[in-house]
C-alpha cells in the first residue's frame, strides 16, 4: 500500500527517534522524565528543578532539559549565569549548576533575557529534536524534561521524539479549573503513548509557622481526587511556602536553600516514591570525553547569535547543529 506524505513523514520521524542522533545523545541515560501540567502558573518548572535537587542529593546523576521554547525559566531557578558551549562542531555541552546538576535550555544561548522567541510550529519542534540530539549529557540517572504548559507543539514533539521515554508527570493545583485542564493533559499522554508516572499536587496547603494551623486555600485533597479519578498514581503534595518562592527568586532550590522545610521535606519524599516505582533499569557507562573547541578556533566556542562567538577571524564554520535536516 502506497503511504500518504503525512504517513511518510510520521514513519520517517519514528525511525529517526528508534535508531538515530537523538537515541545516541540519549544512550547513557536511564530514566527519561517529562514535566507537564495543563495550564501555566501551577509551578510546574519548580517542580522541576526541586526534583532534580531531592535526586541529585540523595545520590543521582540528573539532567534537566528545559523545553519550553517561549517563557524559558529553568536556569533562573537554578542560579546559571552562563552560557552553554559548543562541544565540537556539532554538540553542545550542558551547564553544570554548582549542586552538580546539567540543565540545557534556550536561554542559555539566547542573545538576552528580554529577547523573545518568535517562533511558530515547525521551528519549534525542530528545535527541541536538534537540542535533543546536540546534548553531550554524559551517563545520568535521571533526566527530567520541563514541558512548557497545554498540550501543543512543543510537548508533542518531545512526547514522539524521545526514544524509551520512562513516563510524564502531571503538576497540577486544587483549583478545579487547573484539575480540570490538567485531566485533559493526562488524557493527552496517553493518547501518545506516554505512560503516566503520577500526579503532583502544588500549592496544597499552608501551614502557619506560628500557630500550626493548615489552611486549604485553593481547596482540599483535589489532586488526590484528581489522580483516582484517571486512575494514576497521586504522587505527593507541596505546601504554599514563601521560603519557595524566596528560593525561586535566589536560584537556588527550595531543596537545598531551607532544606528543613515542609516543601523540601514534601519534594523529599516524591522523589522518593517516584525513584521507588521506576523499575531497575541498566544503560551503558558513558565514556570519559573532554569538550572540544569550535574547529579552526584555538578557543571554547560559546554558542551564541548576533553577537561575538569568541571563535575569532578564522572560524568560519556555521555554527548549527549537523542535525537541521531532522
């Protein structure tokens, strides 16, 4: 049977997923993580970076891959004030955070902060595969994937283009409006194939420090509600705590600023439960690689646009990833 160009493209795109650059960027990974909610302002990039830090502490290797093209936040919250560098003519080496994590965002190649992407469809997904493919992360436990929030192209793209993904976790709030779209997120993972890991509960509560009193502010136990409803695992709730929002705004992990805290204790003890329902898992040991400098340059390349690439007069290779045609 002669196939459509659409289904061309759709078995073309699988095949580059099984068995091509990004399955060999990701080959010394074991479990492969996406962050996803249904609406914006849950604190799903806090999450994020707060599950990275209970996982790094208690031991793992973790990468964090931030996904979302348009509002990128992953390295404020964790204190990168550098870019990303060009490993070779065609891979780009994560930051390391100083708690040992490797995140790799736009924003860390980005000409500035107040810089908008403006992108549309395509562009974004062909972005996020050329990050995938271009990472040199090296051997990790866990890589966790900050998905931007809804269920369009970006998440799309990463839910189909990350061979052996372990599963997706929903971040929602007890608002009913937030439950609600973020059911539709549920429902959207399936439909792609991803299995759900579990649920997690932002914003559930706050506890006064003085009195002891717990308050629901935006409603009680919906997220465990929630998670029977669609037959998930409930993973775990985070207080409302202003020591969060202070950690946000310093870059540093709530995890490792106030690590006696109610919402460390609670990221504590998701990671915890995830890391315990994950089954064991053996990847190759990545080998031991050093960065290389752009070709032609006796300097590190930094990758960057519009501005000085510190490649000097005699660099004259194009500074984009071998894989555009993916």
């Amino acid at each position: 049977m002669e196939l459509t160009r659409q289904e061309f493209k759709e078995r073309q795109q699988q095949q580059l997923v099984k068995e091509g650059s990004i399955a060999e960027a990701l080959q010394y990974v074991k479990y492969k993580i996406a962050i996803l909610s249904g609406k914006g302002g849950v604190g799903k990039t806090a999450t994020t970076v707060n599950l990275a830090a209970a996982l790094q502490n208690a031991g793992q290797r973790v990468g964090v891959f931030d996904a979302d093209l348009h509002g990128p936040s992953v390295p404020k919250m964790l204190g990168i004030r550098k870019e990303a560098k060009l490993n070779g003519a065609f891979w780009l080496d994560p930051v390391v955070t100083d708690h040992g994590i490797k995140a790799l965002s736009v924003a860390l190649f980005w000409p500035g902060d107040m810089t908008p992407v403006m992108w549309r469809g395509q562009a974004k997904s062909r972005t996020i595969r050329q990050l995938l493919s271009a990472a040199k992360w090296g051997g990790l436990d866990y890589l966790l994937v900050d998905l931007p929030p809804g269920t369009g192209d970006e998440p799309i793209a990463i839910l189909k283009s990350i061979p052996d993904l372990d599963g997706v976790i929903i971040v929602t709030t007890p608002q009913e409006v937030s439950t609600v779209v973020c059911s539709k997120a549920v429902n959207a993972s399936m439909t792609l194939g991803a299995n759900v890991l579990g649920l997690v509960e932002n914003m559930s509560a706050y506890v006064c420090r003085d009195c002891g009193d717990t308050v629901y502010l935006f409603g009680k136990d919906k997220g465990r509600q929630l998670a029977r409803m669609m037959e998930i695992p409930f993973l775990g709730s985070i207080p409302i705590d202003p020591l969060f929002s202070e950690a946000a705004d310093a870059g540093i992990p709530v995890v490792n600023m106030h690590p006696d805290s109610l919402t460390a204790t609670a990221f504590v003890q998701i990671a915890e439960t995830l890391a315990n329902q994950l089954p064991a898992k053996d990847v190759p040991e990545a080998p031991i690689e050093e960065s290389k400098p752009c070709p032609g340059s006796g300097q590190q390349h930094h990758h960057g646009h519009d501005h000085d690439h510190g490649c000097g007069d005699g660099c004259n290779h194009p500074h984009h990833s071998h894989h555009d045609n993916h």
